[in-house]
C-alpha cells in the first residue's frame, strides 16, 4: 500500500493494528518513519508502561527511548492509556 512512497524519507502514522516494530523496522530500512498506537497486548511493551494496577495521574506521560526507537505512554483519562510509537533514523 505505501511502495510508492519507499525512499521518500517520508513519515507513516498508523494505529495499533498496523504498528509493530518488525513492520518499522521494514519500513525504516526503505527510507521510512513509522508513528502510530501500540496496542496494549504487545509483547515489546515494558510492563512499566502498561498502567496495570498502580493508578497514575491524568497527563501523566512517561518516555523510553532507544537508538533509534522511542516509547510514550500517555494517560489521557482515569484508567486510560496510550501507548505511542516513534521509529526513525538520524540523518547527520
């Protein structure tokens, strides 16, 4: 569906059925940034991100990052979660 964007550097958003980090790693490798939702079920989720039974505050958000990978877990409303995904390379 996007082949004819591959080697644009152009950015994909996606929401958590399409988002993975094998599926941003391909992308990545044809020139790609990937943006989108993560759903809850993941496996590459750290549990820390996942609100589970500590309760945290409304816009509480917190960060991970990795080299070229970072992660937002975001609380828009009680006992709501968002999981954000940002998968992109540096260009120097």
């Amino acid at each position: 569906m996007v082949c004819h964007l591959y080697g644009t550097e152009r950015g994909l958003i996606t929401d958590n059925f399409f988002t993975s980090r094998e599926q941003a790693n391909l992308l990545l490798n044809k020139y790609m940034t990937v943006v989108g939702t993560l759903g809850k079920t993941k496996l590459e989720i750290p549990t820390l991100f996942l609100s589970g039974k500590q309760q945290r505050y409304v816009h509480f958000s917190i960060f991970g990052f990795a080299s070229d990978l970072t992660l937002v877990s975001y609380v828009p409303a009680r006992n709501k979660t968002v999981i954000l995904f940002h998968h992109s390379i540096m260009y120097t």
